[in-house]
C-alpha cells in the first residue's frame, strides 16, 4: 500500500451517482441505510466533519498515532545523540564543574525536538496521505460542498440497479441527484 | 440518539444556518476593506514605523542607547519579552487544552487566539535577539560547530532551552494553526472571484474537498497535535521562567517559578484575547458566535489565574519570610516598600485585586467593562515581568553596585512598536482569513448533547 490514499482521487473512476443532502441527520440516516443494502459509497464530502460517516462508509482506522510516536521515537534519538556528542564526546566543556553526562538539564531540549519532530513527522505524512499538497487539481464535485451541502458520490459497478439507488437517495432526503461520468455532470 | 440539549445555552445564536456562518465570517474577506480596518490597519503602520526607527537607531548606534548597564543588565527588553510570551500562550491553551477538555466554546475564538500567539511570539522573539548587541552573529545561538566562531552551545543553560522551546513552539503553533485553516480555505477558496483569490487560496487550500476520510484523519491529526501542544505550552513559560529561577538572584531562585509563571501567561494572553475579541465582535457584526455566554467564560479564567498569580505573589513574601535568608527578605521588603513600591502595588492591584470584580455576573457579561479589565490585566502583566526583573536587580550584593533604572526613549518606542508588529499582523489576518473557525462553528449550529 502507497502512502498516498488513492480512494481520494476521482480521476479514472467509473460512472458516480452523486446525491446531495442539505440536513447531515437525514444524510447519516440514509447514508446507513444505502450502505445496509449492500451499497459501496466511495466518499462523502462535508463542509465540516459529520461524526460516524467514516465508520458508515467503512474507511479504516487510521495510522497516524503510530506515525506520531515512531516520529517522536526519531525525534527524541535525534536529539539525544546530538546534544551526547557535542557536549560528552566533541567537546566537553567544565562548567561549573557540573558533570557533562547525561544531565537532567538535557531534558528541555529533548523534549523540545521530540515535539517538534513528532508534530512535522506526524503533519507531513497527514497531508501526503490524504493528498493535500500545494497547487494541486481541486477536485471538487460541488462548489457548496465546502460551504453548506453534503455530498454523497456513489461509484457504479456493473449490474448495479442505479434506479433503486437513486430512490433510496430521494426517499433519504436528498435534495439534488447527478450523474458523474468522464468530468461531466448530468442532473438527474 | 442524538438530540438538541435543553441544558445548555447555544453556542452559536441567531439561528444561523451553515451558508450564514460562510457569509457572516467570509464577509470581510470577499469584501472591501471597512473605514474601521482602514483606520486600524493606519494606526498599526505607525506604530510598526516606530519600531523601525527604534530598531534602526539601536542596530545602528549599539545597545548602549538602551537605558540597561552592568546592575540592571536585563530592562524593558526581557520584560517585554517575557509579556509577549505570556500573551502568547492563551492561544494554544483555548486550542490545544481546551480541545482535549472538550469545551466547544472555544470553537468560536480558537483561530484569533491562535492567530494571536504566532503574531506574540514573533514580538517576543524580538527582544533576546536584538539584545544580543551584535544581532548578525545570533545564529551563534544555534547549535553549530566551532567553525562558526563559538564553542558548541552549551546544554546546561537555560537561555539554550529558550531557543530550542521558542523556536518549537512557534514552529508547532504555526503548523498547528494552518492545519486548522486549510478547511476553512477551501471554502474561501470556492467562494472568491478575483483570479489571483482564487490561486492563492486554491494554493494554499491544497487541494482540500472535505472528503470524509479526510476529515477523520484531519480530527485525530488535531487531538494529537493538541496532546503535543498542551505540554508545550507549559514547557515554553517554564523554560521562560528558568532563565532567572537557575539563577541565585534573591527574588528570582525560586521553586515556583513554572507554575506561576504558566498560570501568569495563561492570564495576560486571555487578557490580550478579550481586548482583541471584545473590539472584533463588535466591528465585524460577530455578536452571535462571540456571544455573552463566551465573554462569561474567558473572564472566568481570568479571574481563576489572576487569583493563582495573586497566591503565588503571596507565597513568595511568605517564603522570604520564612527562608530566613537576609538577602531573600530583602529582596522581597525592597520590592514592596523600596524605590520601586509604585510598579510592585500597580502589579498587586491590576493583577490581584482588580481580577476579584469578575465574581459579579454583571461585570462578566459587561463587553466595555470586559474591554477596560483586559487592558488593566496586560498593563498589570507587564508591571509584573519589570518589577521581578528590575527590582531584583538594581539592588545587588554590593550597595556600590545600586542603581536606578528607567526605560530610554528608544527602549519605549521598540516596545509601543511591538503592537505595531502585533496589530499589523492582526489586521491583515483579519482582512485575508477567516477570524472565526467555520468548519467547527458549522458542525456546532444545532446544540447537541
């Protein structure tokens, strides 16, 4: 598995069958509903983060918490190493007569690279996995769907009853239906 | 089953639907700038022209046009300093603590709060900098091997701490900061007409659609960091407050040094965001997301840090006292009762007493009484960095030695500058981005429980 998610990309997909939904209740409730019926929704997008869609859509835990503390376990060798050779093995320097080893005055430092190797090991693996990179393609399906609409984009398989689908999407609350198909978009 | 709390006040009033939150907030950017920000925006550029003059003629002549010398070798520059910092610090406390404690309240002030601890942190770094004298050679600071002209730096020192803390937290609560727009600049992003709008916030948006996935990894990237930052924080101002508790100045070897000065930091920047809040709310019509009920809470964690400062400035006396150390009672007699007792009892009552008027529901929920108390904390704040730095050392072990000292004209006008930096930066944050987190205030509007 590459680090980048590629699930997050709507480039080379099949037909999608995007349902708008203007109430997040009504989004989850149907949401579920489609999922139950054997449905596979590739994503939903949200202006704000609608808590137990992840779970709904079947996205997986996520790994970031072990990245975190591997990247603290580096940061924190970094830095232990760095400060033993400068101040033990380099060049050890008698001040105050305060013994050179392994002192609990090193403590501030450590702990100060470690959080900040954990918070940029952490953050850049965030935004490659997720495909968040500077001056990339925006590839949004709806101007609203940063501002106040909800989102749903279906993925079709073949065989697959689009017209039931898209009645569970009416009956589920869904303001506005589209097909997506080549960067086109039809309103149903 | 998920249903509206009958319990607790809304956190957002107005009835606001999602797409008002995007037009109430987005307003000043999509906009022309106001009169009030023209004029603000003005008013920052001056005082920013103070700083330059300021630094130019310090960098140009020395710091000998500084009032410091060999008794008081630490003056307005680390008090000033140490006031910014502080300020800095309710920033990451409303984002990253209050986060964990899952106190939604803080959905509507975290990104100005934010906002205003990278903008103090830049201020603050100004000071130990250009105190250096010869600021061209301040990468000795870092660690680099004798070539550069030093030794290795020394590991032991409390000073080194303080490059390695600043530096990191200025660093993790710039990340900490952007992480938490980048949403918020999408939705600019797909809201703005101008071409180059458009490219910079599409730039700066990454790309972000709000896809589910994204946002769950985005929820838990920001419980980390907030775990990360919450030792930070208290790290950052207890490093600060070893730079003169390491020492074995009478007034400054002391043991509660962190804790008091962590809960001072944590006063002073809630100080600075009800100043900064109190005028945002009403300038931009931002009435129904900093509500009363907000400005109730904020002055609350004043009044409980300013009563733990004010344990802490009595606890020290006490200890003097009780040490039966001549040089530490002295210290402390000095500072209340010696040539300096106007700052010593101007810090007592700003900070003290003056905090204690929050216990009345009427002055919590007052916006211009709130105004004039936060002023009274930060003005009280900085009296408290001057007063443990000067007057413990304008009096040393030697009567010789004594002297008196007073900031100069050019020490006060890189200070007043430092709210030229400060606002400056503030002014165009609030022209450019979103004051208020719409993502998170949007996923608030229906009061759950």
């Amino acid at each position: 598995m590459g680090i980048l998610d590629k699930k997050l990309s709507l480039r080379h997909r099949n037909k999608m069958l995007i349902g708008v939904w203007e109430d997040e209740d009504q989004l989850v409730a149907a949401a579920s509903e489609l999922v139950h019926a054997g449905v596979h929704i590739h994503d939903i997008y949200t202006p704000y983060p609608v808590h137990g869609l992840d779970r709904i859509i079947g996205a997986r835990r996520s790994k970031l918490a072990r990245i975190a503390f591997f990247c603290a376990i580096i940061g924190f060798t970094l830095m232990t190493t760095m400060i033993w050779y400068m101040s033990v093995h380099d060049w050890p320097m008698n001040i105050g007569n305060k013994p050179v080893r392994f002192t609990p005055s090193w403590a501030p430092v450590m702990f100060e690279g470690t959080v900040l190797c954990t918070a940029f090991g952490m953050s850049f693996f965030f935004f490659w996995r997720n495909r968040l990179v500077h001056g990339i393609k925006n590839e949004t399906l709806d101007i609203r769907q940063t501002d106040d609409r909800l989102i749903v984009a279906i993925e079709t398989v073949p065989g697959m009853d689009e017209k039931s689908i898209l009645n569970m999407m009416k009956n589920g609350g869904a303001i506005e239906m589209r097909e997506f198909e080549n960067g086109v978009q039809t309103v149903i | 089953m998920i249903h509206d709390s009958i319990l607790r006040d809304r956190l957002v009033t107005g009835d606001k639907s999602a797409s008002d939150v995007t037009r109430d907030i987005a307003r000043p950017i999509l906009n022309n700038p106001t009169t009030s920000w023209k004029i603000g925006f003005t008013m920052s550029l001056i005082f920013l022209g103070v700083f330059g003059v300021s630094l130019l003629y310090t960098l140009w002549t020395g710091i000998g046009v500084w009032n410091i010398n060999k008794s008081v070798m630490w003056g307005w520059d680390i008090t000033n300093f140490v006031f910014w910092v502080g300020i800095g610090h309710a920033g990451t406390l409303i984002s990253a603590v209050l986060l964990l404690f899952r106190q939604k309240w803080r959905m509507s002030i975290n990104r100005s709060a934010e906002a205003m601890t990278i903008f103090a942190v830049i201020c603050a770094a100004m000071f130990p900098v250009f105190h250096m004298g010869r600021v061209w050679v301040g990468y000795w600071a870092l660690p680099l091997p004798n070539a550069f002209g030093s030794l290795w730096v020394n590991f032991n020192s409390p000073l080194l701490w303080d490059v390695f803390a600043i530096s990191t937290y200025f660093s993790v609560s710039l990340l900490f900061w952007y992480i938490g727009l980048i949403p918020d600049i999408a939705t600019i992003r797909d809201k703005v007409k101008s071409k180059l709008g458009k490219k910079m916030y599409g730039f700066f948006s990454m790309g972000w659609t709000g896809s589910t996935r994204t946002w769950a990894r985005y929820e838990l990237v920001s419980l980390i960091l907030a775990g990360l930052s919450t030792p930070l924080v208290l790290s950052v101002h207890t490093i600060v407050s070893t730079d003169f508790a390491t020492s074995l100045v009478p007034g400054w070897h002391t043991t509660i040094f962190p804790p008091y000065f962590v809960a001072g930091a944590i006063f002073s920047g809630f100080g600075m965001v009800a100043t900064l809040l109190v005028v945002a709310r009403k300038v931009m019509n931002y009435e129904n997301y900093i509500t009363i009920g907000h400005l109730d809470a904020m002055t609350r964690i004043i009044m409980v840090t300013g009563s733990i400062v004010g344990i802490a400035y009595l606890t020290e006396f006490f200890i003097a006292w009780y040490s039966g150390n001549v040089y530490e009672q002295y210290a402390f007699a000095n500072r209340a009762f010696g040539p300096y007792w106007w700052a010593y009892w101007s810090m007592m009552s700003c900070n003290l007493i003056a905090p204690q008027v929050f216990w009345l529901k009427w002055a919590r929920t007052t916006p211009w009484f709130i105004f004039i108390m936060s002023i009274v904390v930060n003005v009280g704040m900085w009296f408290e960095r001057f007063v443990i730095i000067v007057t413990s050392l304008h009096r040393d072990y030697l009567p010789s030695s004594w002297v008196m000292y007073s900031g100069s004209l050019t020490e006060i006008g890189l200070f007043l500058g430092t709210f030229g930096i400060f606002f400056t930066c503030f002014f165009l944050f609030a022209k450019f981005l979103p004051v208020i987190n719409m993502s998170e205030i949007k996923s608030i509007l229906r009061n759950r429980e």
